[in-house]
C-alpha cells in the first residue's frame, strides 16, 4: 500500500488545499481526496505557531484507526485507507460550515463560559454547535444563527446525534486506553449522493485526552498552554490507540 504511494500515482497528485494543519490532494481516483497531516501546529486563530515533531504521524495514524473502529460501530465516516503513516485517503465531502463539540468534562471555553472548575464532570454530554470561520474566530451559535445562514434545522440534528453518537462509541474506547475523553471536535461533510457523515480528524489537536489515573494532559493543550512535554504527549496517544494487545499469545 505504502509503496504505490511512493511508485504510482504520486505523480498524478494535485494540491487542492494547504490548512495550518494538513494538505489535502486530488489522487487521480473519482471522489476520493489525500490528507497529509503536518507537524505545523497553530492555536488561538492561528497567532500561535509552532511545531510538534510526530505530530502528522499521531493525527493520521489515530484518525485511520478511530475513523475504522467508528466504522465497526455503524458510524458512517469519511475514511477509505490510510496510505502512509503520515497520509489517509478519504471521500470528497461538501463539507458543512459547522463545528461540532461534545463535551464529559468541563474545561477550556465551556469551564470558562459557564463559571465551572477545569475538571468538573459533566451531568450529561453537552454539544455545542460552532461556525467555522477563522475570520470571525469560529463562533458559538444556535440555531437561528445558522438558519440565517442557510443551515438547516435537519443537518443540525445530524451534527448533534452523529456527535452523541461519536461520543457513545469513543467514551468507552478511550477508557479502555486509560483515557478520558474530555470533549472533542467534529466536522460534518455530504457526499455527493446527498449522505451525510463523519469528516476531518479524530487526534489530540482536536480531543482533550486526560490520563484516567493521573489527569495528565495528552492533548494539544499542552501546545497551547506551554506545558512542555508536547511531542511525547502525541506519541504516548500514538501508542496507546495502535497497541497490539496479545492477551492470547501471553495468556
Ligand atoms: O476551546 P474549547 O474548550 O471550546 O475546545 C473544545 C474542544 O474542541 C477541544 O477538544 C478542542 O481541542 C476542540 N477544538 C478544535 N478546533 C477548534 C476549537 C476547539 O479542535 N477550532
């Protein structure tokens, strides 16, 4: 598989977008798109630059493995195969102008919102649906909002029930790793029969991931917050999404 990313159609490859975080290529193949992650990282809107060595690996390689296990859970998603371990292929989605948060656990703009200690579990999940759009610092909307600008009631629904679900499905996946999924950010895309589904990434730039046992942050908040330890925080995520447990060769 690597090698016909290195052999084949490479050659036929055509950048379409560069974003702060991936690249996104034509391959040649009708409806199918690459995303190349990138070690790049931005936070705050982009007003903080910097980079996180591994990173394109964590977010490609866990992207492929979470988007195919929420795949065996009847999630549809936009994942057709990871190429290389830094590169995934996908269907080409209209995409959504919506970000869909679910969070467990209070922290960053909800703890703030709501006047709740960093930490605090939640009662029940809470999604909240923002406008994706860096100009204006992608803001929290509701429905209204979004009716006026051309979203419409139906996609919303999808957005929260796919998040609810999204989250019904990887609470208890992560929880098995020793993480708590804290909260998480999701995008939404159509295909071209009018389906929609489950796009962008699943990573530590997009999921607050605390350790179970010890809080310890393994997420992009440590970029963010100038915690130190950021690139061994990407890869001890790494490890525990792609771990081989044999359980039945020890046992
Ligand atoms: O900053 P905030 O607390 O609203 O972030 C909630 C979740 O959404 C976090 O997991 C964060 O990583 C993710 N997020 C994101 N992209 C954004 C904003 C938030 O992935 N533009």
């Amino acid at each position: 598989m690597w090698r016909s990313w290195k052999g084949g159609w490479r050659v036929s490859e055509e950048l379409l977008y560069e974003g702060k975080a991936k690249k996104v290529f034509a391959t040649g193949e009708e409806g199918v798109l690459l995303h190349r992650y990138k070690d790049d990282a931005t936070a705050f809107d982009g007003k903080k630059r910097g980079r996180i060595g591994g990173k394109g690996r964590t977010n490609a390689t866990m992207s492929a493995a979470v988007f195919a296990y929420l795949e065996t859970e009847g999630v549809p998603t936009h994942f057709v195969e990871q190429v290389d371990e830094e590169s995934i292929k996908t269907k080409r989605l209209e995409m959504l102008p919506v970000e869909v948060v679910v969070r467990n656990v209070a922290a960053g703009s909800l703890a703030k919102r709501i006047g709740y200690e960093e930490g605090t579990p939640l009662k029940t999940p809470i999604v909240e649906l923002y406008l994706k759009n860096d100009e204006l610092g992608d803001p929290l909307l509701n429905r209204y909002h979004f009716r006026e600008l051309g979203v419409p009631d139906e996609d919303l629904d999808f957005c929260e029930e796919l998040g609810l679900r999204v989250n019904e499905v990887l609470a208890p996946y992560f929880d098995e790793k020793g993480v708590t999924l804290v909260d998480f950010k999701i995008e939404v895309g159509r295909d071209a029969e009018g389906n929609l589904m489950l796009a962008d990434e699943i990573s530590p730039d997009t999921c607050r991931f605390w350790d179970k046992e010890t809080g310890e942050r393994l997420d992009k908040d440590r970029f963010r917050r100038d915690m130190g330890g950021v690139e061994e925080a990407y890869a001890e995520m790494l490890r525990r999404v792609t771990e081989i447990r044999e359980r039945g060769a020890v046992d």
